[in-house]
C-alpha cells in the first residue's frame, strides 16, 4: 500500500524521444519494478525504526502511534523526513535510468520537458479583448455594414438576437395601419407552454353575432381555439406584461389570451378587431378593442400567412437580399403580409387618435397549404377590459410626447438602454424616424438618441 501511494507518480517509462520510445518502453517495466523494490526495503526500515523508537520523527514529538502502527498513509505522509527521502530517491533513481535507457539527460524536476511536449497545443487565455465578436448582439450593434432594405432582411439579422426589451421593434407600417414586427417576442418553450395549454381545450372558432348577439361558428373561420384565463399562471403573467409594455397600455386593459391553431385549408377571411356593435364596446367591457398582438407559436410550412389587403407594401419589401421572403401564397400577394415564424410577433392598431376606426387594420389569415399555424391573440381594450364603467371611455393617448406643445419626449421606456447598445444606428427607422412613434407623428426615441422630432 505504501509503495503504491510513493512511487505512483514516477515518470512514465514510455516518454522520451519518439526514435528511442519503443526501446524505453521494453525496458521501463522492469526499471520500475527494481526500484519500486528498493523504495519497499527503504521504508520497511523507516517503519520498523518508527515502531521501535516511539515517534514519527525525533524532531516532531506529538505525531501519534496507532498501536505502533500507523492506521492511513496520510499518516505516514505527514511523518515526514525519512518516507518522504525514499520516495524521492525513488523517483531520481527511475529518471536517471531511463535517461541512459532512451538517451536522454536527467531533469530537475523543475525543468520543462521541451521534447515532444514542445509540438502540443498549449491552452491559452481568453482573448477578452475580441470577445464581443463572439455576441451575436454585441456584433450586430457594432458592425457598420449596410443595413438590408427590406423588412425580412432585417428581421434575418435579429435571428440570434435577444427579443423585447432587450431589442426594439422594426415598423412593419406607419399608416394605415400603424404596425410593428418583433422578432423572438416569445422563447420557443414559452411557445410551447402555451400551444401545450391550449392543445386539451380547442374547439371550432367563433366570430362576434350580428349587434352583439353572441359568438357563433362561421364559414368565414374555420380554425380551433379557446382562451387562456388571464394571468393564468407564471408564464402566461410574464408575456402578458410583455405585451402591456410593448402596446404602451396597462395590463389589465387586456382580454384573455386566444389561442388558435389552424390546419390544412384552414383560415380566417379578412376581418376587423374593432366592434361594430355598441354592446361589445359598451364601457362595461372595457371599451373599444383598441390595439392586437398577434403572435407567432410555430413555423408554418407553407401559406397561413396574416395579410393586410388595404396596407401598402414598402417599396423594398420584395429586395432580392439575404433573408428576405420572395415567396409567398397567392392570398399574400395583395397587401402587407407576414410570415408564421415561431416567437415573431405582430402589434398593430385598430383605433385612430380621434377613436374612429383605421381602416388599415383590416386583416386576415391566408389558408394553410403545408404544415400547421398556431397563433396567440391578445386584444388590448381603451381601458380595463370588463371594468363595468359606466360613462364614456375616453381615448387613451397613443403617444407621451404633448404634441400641441411640441414636446419630443422618448416614447418608451427602454429607450435609454436600447440607445447605449447602439440601435439608434442599427434600427433607424424606429429610434430615430420621424414616424417612428406609436401615433407615428415622432421618432420613438428622440431623447435617448438626440434626435429631432421634426
């Protein structure tokens, strides 16, 4: 036992130079073996003079016996002088033997072997100085390659990035209606969560009855769903509040999450969030539907698209560029349309400032052709939904900023970090464009990004 613990991290027979390593190595066995003998008498007499004269070691009184034997070799480790010599000497012994068997010169210890060691890889320290190259945020904010000109280019480019609020939005349009595309709004297992909440409880959609007569089922949408209770648990809570502050609007001016799942063929014809009837947008609900997120659970193979028919499609919207969709259903090719992409979300308005309806909201979902569509709906009211108020609701003001008294403020409250990572340059168009605001009458982040409103 104490020979093995003594001579277990003697030089390994086998190393040496390369042209003389089978050599060694027929040899090292037995060198080992010889010296390991010579360690065993070495301390057999260290320990048969510990059992006789008492202590461990004359200058260390104190260090006890177990019965004149010593019970652990960390025992005999700690006794010191004599066990330590002969391990020692082992060891000095094995590596001048070798040094004649492979032709080597006896090292200290202390010195590094320089032989084949010398051509390892040897691990080196971080370089801290490039290691922003190695976040996708970090270098997306620092590069100052062209920005794409379409909106899927861009959106290609904020794929490995972290969703809101830690990144802004990309206007999706400015008029008519007045909309915004986030990409990574939801992680995949918050996707997820809510498709597996949904998945034992869907049945067949329904649309609003005709004056507020009651939901019914409709040929004109023809997907699955049902509503999570609001606040239902942890991670619903969580996007919930996500979706408050990326709306601007309270949380509890929200309904209930709708999830909707649709299959082959399935669809959803153009149609308004905004109520049509007086009962639905009584005060006592909370008023008019005044705000949508619209978000994305799943890829969808093909088709499923949410279209826009009266929006007007950017001038760069079909750029020939990295990322971008050029392909897209014959139900998305008239319009403002946008693809069923896990975690992307869509905020859009259906109210004017005057509380009249924009037209622009107008919006439907194409038929799925391959795969499936899964979506979850948020409606945001004018104020909290079935608060049961009484009087008329006015219109909550879409923008922070005082118009009338030509006040600039910063629209959102992440706009102060957003500026310091560098999205004034990298989402110009939001931070600092002058239709950028939610009432698209600023930039959304002027002050943060110092830039005019005008």
């Amino acid at each position: 036992m104490t020979v093995e613990f003594l001579t277990r991290d003697l030089p390994d027979a086998s190393t040496g130079r390369l042209a003389r390593a089978e050599r060694a190595a027929s040899f090292g066995a037995d060198v080992e073996k010889m010296i390991a003998r010579q360690v065993e008498e070495r301390v057999a007499k260290e320990m048969a003079a510990l059992k006789t004269n008492g202590d461990a070691n004359p200058g260390d009184p104190g260090v006890p016996r177990k019965g004149g034997v010593f019970g652990t070799v960390h025992d005999v480790v700690q006794a010191g002088g004599a066990l330590r010599a002969a391990a020692e000497e082992g060891e000095r012994k094995v590596a001048e033997r070798m040094a004649k068997i492979t032709g080597r010169e006896s090292k200290q210890p202390s010195e590094p072997d320089l032989g084949e060691s010398a051509t390892r890889t040897v691990p080196r320290a971080p370089d801290l100085a490039n290691a922003a190259s190695d976040d996708p945020e970090e270098a997306f904010l620092k590069s100052t390659t062209p920005l794409p000109r379409s909106l899927y280019g861009r959106l290609n480019q904020l794929t490995d990035l972290p969703g809101f609020p830690a990144s802004p939005p990309l206007v999706l349009s400015n008029h008519e209606p007045k909309a915004y595309m986030f990409r990574n709004f939801l992680t995949p297992h918050e996707c997820e969560h809510l498709m597996q909440l949904a998945k034992k409880q869907l049945a067949p959609s329904t649309v609003v009855g005709d004056k507020g007569s009651g939901s019914m089922v409709s040929k004109i949408r023809t997907s699955a769903g049902m509503f999570l209770g609001r606040g239902q648990d942890p991670t619903v809570r969580a996007i919930e509040e996500r979706i408050a502050a990326a709306s601007g609007l309270p949380e509890p001016n929200g309904e209930g999450l709708q999830i909707l799942r649709y299959e082959n063929g399935q669809k959803y014809d153009p149609h308004f969030d905004y109520f049509h009837d007086q009962v639905n947008s009584s005060p006592r609900r909370g008023g008019q539907r005044m705000a949508t997120m619209l978000i994305y659970l799943e890829d969808t193979t093909e088709g499923g698209e949410t279209i826009f028919p009266n929006g007007v499609r950017p001038e760069d919207w079909d750029a020939d560029e990295p990322g971008n969709h050029n392909s897209w259903s014959d139900c998305a090719k008239k319009g403002i349309p946008v693809k069923s992409h896990r975690g992307d979300a869509v905020l859009f308005w259906s109210l004017k400032e005057d509380y009249t309806l924009d037209n622009g909201s107008l919006h439907g979902a194409c038929p799925v052709i391959a795969g499936e569509k899964w979506t979850a709906v948020k409606w945001i009211r004018v104020a909290k939904f079935d608060g049961g108020f009484t009087d008329p609701l006015p219109m909550p003001a879409l923008a922070r900023s005082d118009r009338t008294k030509g006040e600039c403020l910063d629209e959102w409250d992440e706009c102060g970090e957003w500026a310091k990572k560098g999205w004034c340059d990298r989402n110009p168009s939001f931070m600092t464009g002058l239709e950028g605001a939610r009432d698209s009458r600023g930039p959304a982040c002027p002050q943060s990004c110092d830039a005019s409103c005008v």
